[in-house]
C-alpha cells in the first residue's frame, strides 16, 4: 500500500525526474494559473500585441516551463509569472500617465508615406520594405495603389496603418448629419 507521501510523490513528483502523470499534473495547474495571471494582467498582455507585451508573453511561458518540467521548483515559478505579470501591469499603468515612459518602453509610431511620397528614409530606419508597405495596403485598403491624400504610419505595434482624411461635408450635408 502507498503512503500519503509516496501518492504525492507520484502525482506531483520532485526535482527533474518527473513521470508522465506529474508531468500533466503540473501542466493542468500551471495551465489554470497562467490564466489567472493573464486575466490578472489584463486584456493588452496579448491585445496590444507591442513589443513589450511580446516580451512579456515569451517570459511567462519560459518561467511557466521550467515549473512544468521541474527545472526550477513550481511554486517559485508561479511567484516569478506573478512578478512579470505584475511589473507588466504596473509599467503599463505609468505609460498612460507618462508619456515619456511609454515611448521608452513602446516606441513610438514613424511615419512611412505622405502626400503621394513613400518615406524611404523612415522605411530604412524601421526596416520596413516597400513590398511590406504595398502588401499592407492591398489588405487593409484593398487597393494596389497609394493615393495622395492617404498617410501611412509603422504602428507602436509593428502594424502598417493607412489614414485618410473625411471629406469635407458642405454646410447643408453637415446640418443632415447633425439631425441623425
């Protein structure tokens, strides 16, 4: 008959030499904590899809790993993914209240075509090819080509956007929208 200790041995394991049931074990727990922790962190850790949430997600899964497979003890691995999720959450925070942080940490957009000219400059500064600009706007404007009065911006998250500017409603169009 099995103790209470050798049960929890062979359900939970120790160390690295971990079987195949405390294997899925630790994997079915750290599966339900990491989500936790990335209810905790908020919807950005994978919305916003930055390069500091990037970082962020690749770090979780790393530290989450090494409690799975029994490199590093479970319950401080879970206290690591906390810290991360809560300095993530935390530096979040001030990049709204400061400016200044959140260009540091997420960069700030660079404008790549304006006024019927591609920016070949910025293009070379942010690595971004013209292939990569026209492939951009095939998919999002559905057009092979640029128009004069669009401007185009590599993102904070590396996305391609496309503005152009609503045209001008007379004053009688302006009055009819006014009235919807």
């Amino acid at each position: 008959m099995m103790s209470g200790d050798d049960l929890l041995q062979t359900i939970w394991g120790h160390g690295s030499m971990l079987g195949p049931l405390a294997m899925a074990v630790r994997a079915t727990a750290m599966f339900f904590i990491a989500l936790v922790l990335v209810r905790v962190g908020g919807a950005r850790t994978f919305a916003r899809r930055s390069s500091f949430d990037n970082v962020v997600v690749i770090m979780l899964g790393a530290i989450a790993a090494r409690g799975v497979v029994g490199a590093s003890p479970f319950f401080s691995t879970v206290a690591a993914s906390g810290a991360v999720v809560g300095l993530h959450r935390l530096i979040g925070r001030l990049c709204v209240t400061q400016p200044w942080l959140g260009r540091l940490v997420q960069g700030q957009r660079v404008m790549i075509y304006e006024r019927g000219e591609i920016l070949r400059k910025n293009l070379q500064r942010t690595g971004i090819s013209e292939d990569d600009l026209m492939e951009s706007h095939r998919l999002e404007r559905k057009s092979d080509r640029l128009t004069k009065d669009e401007t185009a911006f590599l993102e904070r998250n590396g996305r391609i956007s496309f503005v152009v500017p609503e045209p001008s409603l007379s004053p009688a169009d302006r009055q009819a929208s006014d009235q919807d």
